[in-house]
C-alpha cells in the first residue's frame, strides 16, 4: 500500500545517528584539559563581597585584596613577626601613641602613579571615614588621626598606647590605594579597575564565578613565579573535589568537608599539605543567665567536652583539640584548660563539681549551632557534644541551630550557650583575648565582666616588651580556664590539597594564614 | 461557521491589558513575603566580628525602619525604573545579576527545553501511535521514572558515572576555568559568545560542560512532554475528523502522520509556556548540583545569606519571565488555533 | 435480532452493575484493563509499600532515625552495608535503612498535611469563585495566576526560608510551604469546572424550580466536579514529594534533629558520592524515586480509567445472530 518508506523512520534514524555523533564528538576527551604552565588556577568556596579595601571583613575578600594590594608591614613566610613591605620601618614614640613609619621609595601602582605618603593617609582616613557596614573600621578604632612629614614619611597618632600597632597595620584594614583613583567617601564599584601595588594586577573578576590576575612589570618587589593567576569560586565543595581530581584546577584552598580531605588524602596524583592552625572552634556561655550563670554547670561541661571525638571521628585529625584560646603555635600560649580540667573528660570530677555547688541534675541547657557558616560538619561537631553531655546523666541538651544572618546578630542576647568561630585578625595572642574577655568589647554579647581580666589584658596592651606581654597573656589565659565563659576546643590546620606539580605551598602555610600564591610555582 | 468571533487583535490587546494586574500582584507578594520576615538582612554582611548593637544601628542607617508603605512606595518606584535593588552582601545591582547570570540560565534551560523535546516528542508520538503495545509501556514508564526522579539525584548519577568513572565530561561550571577567565564575554551566552570569537577550543570547552547539566534537566522534562504529546495523539486518534479520513479511504500511515501528529503538536507550545515555570524551579536544583552560575544558584545563595535585597530582585525577575513568556505564549497560541480566543 | 454475550465473561457483581454510587464511581476502575489496569495496580502496590513503611515505622525501622548507638556502642560512621547495618551508615552515623523508612513518614506526613490544607482551601475558594463570579472570582483568579508565575520550588524555597525562623515544625514549615504551591492549582481546576457545569441545563433547571445557591453547589456540583481532585490530589503528591525533597536538599524545611528526610540525606551524601561512598545517596535517592513513580502511576491508571477522554470501555464482544434484512421485517 506504501510507496517507499516513511519518511519519519529515516528522519528518526538520523536524528538518533546525529545525537550520538554529537554526543560522542564532543564527550571524546582523550586527556582532560592541561592547565598551561604558566597558570596557577586555584579553587576555594570561600566568598567574596567587594573588593575594595575598605569594604570587606572577609577571608575571602582578604586574598583577593592581598594580591593587588599590599600593607605597610608583613610577614615573611613561617614568620609573625612584622617586617617591612611598604614601609621600610616603624617606630614608636617613648609615649607608644604615636607610630612614625619611614616609607619605601621608588614604589609605583599598576596604573604608573607614585606610591607616597598621600596614599597611606589617604588609605586609613577613607576606611574610617566610609565606616562600612562589614565593620571592617573597629580594627582602627584606637586610631586617632594620620599625619605625613614630606613624601616618605607618615606618624599614626593613637587614642590609647599600643605595642601592637604594627601588627593592626598588617591586618585587612592595612591596605594602601591609590588617592588618584579611590572616592574619599564610598567604595569603588567592583567594575572599576582596582589599583595597588601588589604583586597581581585583577584583569578580570566575575563574581561568584572567578577573579583573573595577570603579573605586571613595574611591580618593586619580585615577580610572581607564575606570571598568571585565577581563583575560581565553589559553591559546594563536593565540585571542587571533583574539579580538583580532573585537573580543571591545580590546587584548592579551603575548604572541604572532613570526608572529603581523608578521601583526598588517599587519592594518588594530590597531595594534601597542612600547616600550623591558627583558627580555633570555642563555645560561649551566657554567664548571666541561668542555666550556665552558674560555674559549676560550666566547670561541669569543661570537664565533660569531648575534644578528641570530636577532632577525631567528626575532623578525622584535621583538627588538633584545643586547651586554651590561644592556640597553640602562637607564642604565649599555654594548656590553660588541661591545667584546670585535666586533657581528658571526666564525668566524675564534673558530677563532683555540680554536686559541691548543689546543683540539681540533669542541668536543663540549650545549645545552639549554625549550619552553614562555619561548614557542614558543625551539626555532628554538636550532636558528638550534645552525646558527651547527656551520656553523663548529668545534662538534658536541646539542639537548635539558626542560620547564620540570624545567627550572627544575635549570639549572646538570646543564645544561652553558642558555637564560634574566629581566626585572627593578626597573628598574636592578644587578637585572641581582648576581644573575647575584655568588658568593653561586648562582641559577644555574653555578658563576662571581671575586672581582673580586664586589669591584665589592660597591663598587656601598655607592656613595652614583648616578654612582658606575653606574661600578661598567660595570666589572662589561666583566668579564663578558672571562669570559664569560654570553652575552646579545638584549632584547625591550614590545608591544601594540590596537583605535584604546584611547589611552594608548605613554605607559606604558618601562623599569619596567608596562601602567598606569588611565592608558588609550577613545573 | 460561528458568526461574530473575537477579532485576534482585540484578544491580544485584552491579554496585554491583563499583564499589568499581574505583575503588581505579583510584585506586591513578593515584597510582602520579603518584609514579613524576622531578622534584618544587615547581618549577613558580618564575618562575625562585630557586635550586634553596631547591626541594629547599621539597618537603622540603611533604612529598613522606614513605614512599610514608605518602602513599598520606594520599591515600586525603582522597578518601574528598572533598579531592582543592590544586593547587600556583596554589593551588585540585581539587575546586572540577572544579565550575567540569568544569561547562563538561559543557556541551561534552552539546552534542556531542546533536549526534553528531541526526546519527549518523538516518545509521546511513538508511544501514542502504539499505544498499549510494549513499545507505549516501555516508553510511559521511562518518562515516569524520570520524571520520579529529583534533578538532584539524577545529576549526581550523571556526575558519577560520566565524570568520576568514565572521566568523559566535567561535571562542574558553565566552561573551565581557564576557558571561563580568557573568553570575552559579549552576551554572556558563552555558546553564543564562542562563536562570535571563533573561538573553537572554547566552544567545545564549553558544549562539554554543558552536555551533563542540560541533559539531566531536559531529561526530567523530556517525561513531560512525553506523556502530554501521547495523550493529544490519543485523543486526536479518536476525533470525529480522523473517522472521517479513515472512511474516506486515506492510508493509516497518513492518516496517523499528517493529520494526527500536526494536531497533536499543537498544544505543545503551550506547555512549553507552562513548562517555563518548572524548568527554572528545576534549573535552581540543576545549577546547585552542577555549580553552573545561574540565576537559581545565585538566589540560593543569597537565600543562605539572608540577602533579601537580593533574593527580592531575584524572584521578580523570575515572575516576570514567566509572565512575558506566558503572554508571548499566549499570542502564539491564538495565532496558530483560533479556538484559544473563543473563551 | 438478539444479542449473546461473548464467551468467557462473567456478568458483573450486583454491587458494581447497579445503582449504588459507590458503584458506580468505582466501575471504572473495575472496567480498566490493559496498561492502564498494569498502571492503577503497580502505583496502587509501590504507594501502599511506603504507606505501610511511614505507619508501620517504629516497628518496622531496625533503629530510631538519630540514633548513633545501641546500648554502649557507637554505630560507625560511613560503615558499608552489613549485617547489622542491611543499608550502612551515613556520616552522622545513623543508619541509612532507619533513614529511609522513618523518611518514608516525614515524606507522606508533609504531603499529607499540605494536601490536606491545600484541598481545604482551594476547593472552596474555587467552588464560590466559579459559581458566583463577579468581582471575587475576578481578584482571586489574577492573585492565583500570579502566584502561578512564581515557579513552585521557587515559591517554596522563599516561604520555607521565611517560616523556618518564626515556626519551630519543620514538618509544619514544609507542609505550608508546599500548601501554597498547590492552592492555585486546585483552585484553578475546581473553578473553571464549576464555570462550565454552571452552564449545565439540568443546574439552569434546579435554578429555575428556585434551589437555593448553596444547595446547587452542594448537591449537583460539587459531587460533578469532585471527580477530577482525586487523580489531581494523586499526581499533586508526587510533584509534592519532589519538590519537599528539593527543599531537603537545599537546605530547608525538616530539619535533620527533627525527622529524617531523603533529600537532606542526599545533601549530606554528595560529598561522600565523591569519596566512593555510594550507599548513602543510593538508597534515598532510591526511595524518592520509586514512591514518585508509584504515586504517578497511581495517578495516571486513575486518569486513564476515570478520565472519559482516555477510557477505554472493556469492550464485551458480541455476536450477532444471522439474520436476512428484509424490508419492513424486525
């Protein structure tokens, strides 16, 4: 009855044909793409918000800043000592509240402007003066004013002696712009080109997806190693893992689950490199409001935290525990905690404690934990304390968890007993001390005020020497394990995992937490 | 013949003149839904190192403690002016998110919505035509399973067995990194914009990475079209106008292929229209799952940081596709079957 | 001329032939055969498979859904599948097999509710907006399509995001979540059905012999228009479920503490997928799929019996005896 075939059979045939022509062409890898030699791609999932200086109080924000910009003072890898980077020296005066910085000379930002004093005051005055909502201009907050003394010189005049002033310069609110390009009085949009002086100039930056830095020949200080740099932003970490193992990227740095790092650590062609921790894990007591207004109940839990679970079987050794605020590896710290508590929990000394005090078990206490902000491995990091603590008998604990815009305005004033996080500002003791158990500070709204915490860390802020100050800080770390307010438990490792033909990342993984990527390079 | 019909234009003016309603609603819940939440969106842009006394002075200053009708007023101000808002977080007008974002979106939901219907319609015809045949069990039950089965499942399915074991696809972004940091970006397409460069090796960088994500999308809608194009061949099958082809002596085969597929096509472009909605619901999930920087993902992360500004911008601009798709939908529709208009 | 039936049929049990209204709205399904019958029964087996799991789950579930340990031991963390652990461990240490079935309930617990809130306010709304009109129906059918323009997920995602703060259910957030979404669809159905039935002689008849409208309503239309909710509510719950697990997966709704929930296990289980550890995304992922599929094939063998368009009667064959036509004979 038909003459010839059906037209739509052959028009199937062919379609089908196509398709997996197509298909197969474009899915033929052979060898998936090379990242050229003279490109570093890193992965991380950190976010970015913007990046002019004085508008962010990010990590993520920081390493971009830090690669188009630089600071007066810095650190040499593997040490946290400042030393000069823009300023060739700084100098207090007998008073310690006022710092004179001599200035290098010779120095140019990428657009060929002169980098001079101008520029430093300038820097500083904008930061206050834009008073951005990141908050950024607390760490500023003992600055009084900034004046210059002809091109190469510049004295910051403070509202309170400080020692550590050189190392406020070396913090997120230490960059240097150009007076030439940057508003005075608000930030410069994203899609403006970002001048400084540092070692990477941002060619192009794509948010949410990717930053591209390129080399630049009048930079003063040595070039990069790779002349070509891009970050590129995950969202989950779970796809960097994968683009990690495909060779899309050379490296990733922060930050993947615990799961993920112990998978990559058996994973032949990465190398999985660790350094020094200096971000610590620590809960919060309301000390005014039942249940934990009372020490016993916060000796109690001191005495029942369960450090090693938890660095172990949640972090896999990704984490070491922790026994005082500051962490280990920072000069001045001391096992504060083991000393007080003993290194293991302890139901019997925490029964003991609770019963010497007459308090009625189980203790009732609520504590709260957020999902996403300091990773995902938060919810076992509590439920593994949430165990300690029942399994006792001495405790009944209720979880509860806010998301972390929530979370973080809140904290102290309605949150009985809270999860936080903190790295350092700068890497000293005193970055981990004042604002956590100073009266004034209130950063945690948990309302701790003794007056000989604040007597000590007063005496450490005036202390001219370095030995002096650091005495200070281990009386105040002894007084925080005796009041407890604070529970540390643990510090993480500086990690990353990268391709074998990335060098130079142990050399930069120390205390300050700064990935240099100048000082990396590829086989 | 019916005598007085509506005229196609004033159907269309008459729908046009139906849009704006719409879109106010629309605009209005989304504003309500935003302001009805607790919390202020000035804490997401803390790293946690300020007090919570300096928030609530800082919300004060932005203005989120002006009279709710104030705000409203404000807002319906600026979207009629095309500012949809500047995000909190990080700083970006809405509007160029949704330019460069909502640009890869696009480019994921074309790619799928092409993939649903190489394989949906050909399934829903054959599966019609045959019906109750194996060949119809076989292809209802593929179009249902699929469509069981979340995005998010089947994309890390495909991640696994055409990344991690076969190692033939990327499984992650719109283009590799290399690619995505040297391509110029003219419309953000970066299909279309590594043609305009000729640009062959970013072209297939990024086809490659577009295969895994499209195909997971478009595969769930593909069941969609599947059984709505097998059940319009059904029911054209049984119309009076095919009896009559068939008494007239026309072959099966041309009956079946000219009268009853034509007819049976016709609704699809309907459900394309509705479609939309779903596929950029499934593009959110897909974008998440496959870290692709569209405007779903975006939004939620937006949503995790609590940027309302952001999520507000984000959600009109997705009513608002819809709507203008639906009403362009609509016109095609009454164009093609003048049925549509005699409501 | 006289008609035999066929050999081999039965005639129909009493009940099914004759008046009764059960009888009549379940010959259909009685009639159905075919893939449709393959359908009906196959999604009627798999949904009542997870129906018995969420009822049946404290006494079916080998252990609690957050419980790490029995007595004094630790249940490890990621175990493969073993003996005593049928579906291994996740990375909380819970037991996958746990997760699912007590998942099983959180899953039809929520669409329950959310059906149930759905129905309860979209029936009505949709019944008066359709049969009285006017300004109501109006207002109500621009507010339900422009809700419509917001896609669900979307939709879903927002409300979800901005109830998880103030109500402390996750259950109870998800399910209004999901509620919202469906509202406008039943809505729509149920209003443009009644607008048409409306039209029906035998209702202008009941309006002429001077029924009151509320009577109207109830007695002819409703019961006329009532017939399309259950394949509806059906195909509902499963795009329900997908959409509850899509939730779960992005983060919102049930949270783990309070039940568990397969798209939040999925979640969790990416990373593991990456590490080589399958068990536990496949078994959720797994479970999501197969209930879906069970509740649209419920759904479609529904639609395909009760449906007019799609029915196909069961055709009795019939055998006609031979006969000479004659002109002005019978």
């Amino acid at each position: 009855m038909g003459q010839g075939k059906p037209g739509w059979r052959v028009a199937a045939a062919t379609l089908v044909l196509v398709a997996v022509a197509g298909f197969g062409g474009v899915a033929r890898a052979g060898t998936d793409p090379q990242t050229p030699a003279n490109t570093l791609i890193d992965g991380t999932t950190d976010t970015v918000t913007n990046i002019d200086p004085s508008g962010n109080y990010n990590y993520g924000t920081d390493t971009v800043d830090r690669e188009i910009f630089q600071h007066l003072l810095g650190y040499k890898p593997g040490s946290t000592v400042p030393s000069p980077v823009l300023a060739t020296g700084c100098k207090a005066d007998a008073t310690v509240t006022e710092w004179t910085c001599t200035l290098r000379q010779g120095v140019t930002f990428q657009n060929g402007d002169k980098f001079t004093s101008t520029d430093v005051a300038f820097s500083f005055e904008r930061l206050i003066k834009i008073h951005d909502p990141s908050g950024i201009w607390s760490l500023l907050s003992n600055l009084k004013s900034v004046t210059t003394k002809g091109p190469y010189s510049v004295t910051f005049h403070l509202k309170q002696p400080q020692s550590t002033w050189e190392y406020i310069l070396t913090t997120i609110a230490g960059y240097i712009v150009d007076h030439r390009v940057y508003p005075a009085d608000r930030l410069l949009p994203d899609s403006s080109t970002q001048i400084g002086t540092g070692p990477y100039r941002l060619v192009k930056y794509a948010p949410g997806q990717d930053a591209v830095f390129k080399a630049w020949k009048g930079f003063w200080g040595t070039q990069p190693k790779v002349p070509n740099l891009i970050i590129t932003y995950f969202s989950k970490s779970s796809t960097m893992k994968l683009a990690l193992q495909r060779g899309e990227i050379d490296m990733a740095f922060r930050d993947f689950t615990p799961t993920e790092y112990a998978s990559l650590a058996k994973t032949k062609d990465l190398r999985v490199l660790k350094g020094p921790g200096v971000a610590i894990r620590y809960l919060v007591f309301n000390v005014t409001r039942p249940p934990a207004n009372s020490l016993a109940v916060r000796q109690a839990i001191a005495y029942l935290m369960p450090r090693e679970t938890i660095a172990n079987r949640i972090y896999h050794g990704n984490v070491t525990p922790l026994y005082s605020m500051v962490p280990a590896g920072m000069p001045g710290h001391i096992d504060a905690f083991t000393t007080v508590y003993g290194k293991t929990p302890s139901v019997a000394k925490a029964k003991a404690v609770l019963e010497k005090a007459n308090v009625k078990t189980p203790v009732a206490i609520t504590l709260w934990w957020t999902p996403t902000h300091y990773g995902e491995a938060s919810a076992e990091e509590y439920t593994e304390i949430e165990r300690a603590l029942d399994a006792s008998g001495l405790f009944q604990v209720t979880l509860k968890s806010a998301e972390w815009a929530t979370y973080a305005k809140t904290l102290g004033a309605q949150y009985d007993a809270f999860q936080l996080g903190w790295f350092p500002d700068y890497p000293d003791a005193e970055d981990y001390l004042v604002p956590f158990y100073g009266t004034k500070s209130d950063f945690l709204s948990n309302g701790y005020s003794n007056p000989k915490m604040d007597a000590i860390l007063g005496h450490e802020k005036a202390a001219t020497s370095t030995g002096e100050r650091m005495k200070y800080v281990r009386e105040a770390e002894t007084l925080a394990a005796e009041d407890v307010p604070i529970i540390p438990y643990w510090q993480g490792a500086m990690i990353a995992v990268a391709r074998p033909d990335v060098h130079g990342i142990q050399g930069t993984l120390d205390p300050t937490f700064i990935m240099r990527f100048w000082l990396l390079s590829k086989s | 013949m019916p005598g007085a019909g509506i005229s196609l234009k004033s159907y269309l003016l008459a729908r046009v003149a139906l849009v704006v309603p719409t879109v106010l609603i629309l605009l209005t819940l989304v504003f309500v839904l935003m302001r009805v939440a607790p919390g202020n969106p000035v804490s997401a842009a803390l790293g946690g190192h300020v007090p919570p006394a300096v928030i609530k002075q800082i919300a004060r200053q932005l203005g989120y403690d002006r009279p709710l009708y104030v705000q409203y007023g404000v807002y319906l101000w600026h979207i009629v002016h095309g500012n949809f808002g500047i995000t909190i977080t990080d700083r970006r007008h809405v509007t160029r998110i949704i330019a460069v974002n909502g640009a890869a979106t696009l480019e994921l939901t074309v790619a799928a919505m092409l993939v649903a219907l190489v394989v949906g319609i050909p399934g829903g015809l054959l599966t019609g035509r045959f019906r109750d045949r194996p060949i119809d069990a076989v292809g209802r039950l593929f179009g249902i399973v699929l469509y069981a089965t979340p995005v998010f499942v089947l994309g890390l399915l495909a991640q696994i067995v055409f990344g991690s074991v076969l190692h033939w696809l990327p499984i992650s972004g719109q283009a590799s990194p290399l690619t995505e940091a040297t391509l110029q970006a003219h419309t953000n397409i970066l299909v279309i914009d590594a043609i305009i460069d000729r640009n062959w090796p970013a072209l297939r960088d990024v086809l490659r990475h577009l295969v895994l994500p499209a195909a997971t999308l478009g595969l769930v809608f593909a069941g969609v079209f599947l059984r709505l194009v097998r059940v319009n061949v059904i029911r054209t099958l049984k119309d009076d106008y095919i009896e009559a082809a068939r008494a007239r002596g026309v072959r099966e085969r041309a009956v079946v292929y000219r009268h009853a597929f034509r007819n049976a096509l016709v609704p699809v472009v309907t459900v394309i229209g509705l479609e939309i909605a779903l596929l950029l619901s499934g593009a959110v999930l897909t974008e998440t799952t496959f870290n692709w920087p569209g405007i779903g993902h975006e939004l939620y992360i937006y949503l995790e940081n609590r940027d309302y500004a952001a999520v507000q911008g984000i959600v009109i601009a997705f009513g608002l596709v819809v709507v203008f798709a639906s009403l362009l939908i609509d016109f095609v529709n009454a164009f093609i079957d003048p049925r549509v208009r005699y409501q | 001329m006289s008609v035999a039936l066929g050999s081999g049929r039965q005639p129909r049990p009493r009940w099914l032939r004759g008046g009764t209204a059960i009888g009549r709205a379940l010959r259909p399904i009685a009639e159905a055969h075919g893939f449709a019958r393959a359908m009906l029964w196959s999604g009627a087996a798999l949904t009542a498979f997870f129906v018995v799991l969420a009822i049946f789950a404290p006494w079916l579930s080998p252990y609690g859904f957050d419980q790490y340990r029995s007595g004094k031991e630790l249940f490890p963390q990621l175990a493969p599948p073993s003996a005593r652990h049928l579906l291994g461990t996740n990375v909380q240490s819970t037991d996958v097999l746990a997760q699912v079935i007590w998942g099983a309930r959180t899953e039809l617990m929520v669409v329950a509710l959310a059906l149930l809130f759905a129905l309860s306010l979209g029936v009505p709304l949709g019944l008066f907006a359709g049969y009285f009109g006017g300004i109501f129906d109006r207002v109500l059918v621009l507010l339900m399509d422009a809700m419509f323009a917001i896609p669900s997920l979307l939709l879903a995602l927002v409300i979800a995001f901005l109830l998880g703060s103030s109500i402390a259910s996750g259950v109870l957030v998800a399910s209004l979540a999901i509620t919202i979404i469906y509202v406008p669809q039943y809505f729509r159905v149920l209003r443009n059905h009644v607008a048409s039935v409306r039209e029906e002689p035998y209702v202008e008849a009941a309006r002429a012999l001077g029924a009151r409208p509320l009577t109207i309503l109830i007695r002819y239309i409703f019961f006329n228009v009532i017939q399309t909710v259950p394949v509806l509510a059906t195909l509902n719950a499963a795009d329900a479920i997908l959409t509850l697990t899509g939730l779960g997966f992005l983060g919102y709704g049930v949270q783990p503490t309070q039940g568990a929930e397969w798209g939040y296990d999925i979640s969790r289980a990416v990373a593991d997928v990456a590490s080589g550890i399958w068990w536990t995304a496949l078994f959720p992922g797994l479970a999501i799929v197969l209930l879906v599929t069970g509740l649209t094939l419920l759904g479609e063998g529904l639609n395909e019996t009760i449906n007019p368009v799609l029915r196909q009667r069961a055709t009795a064959k019939v055998e006609f005896e031979a006969t000479t036509l004659e002109p002005g004979g019978p």
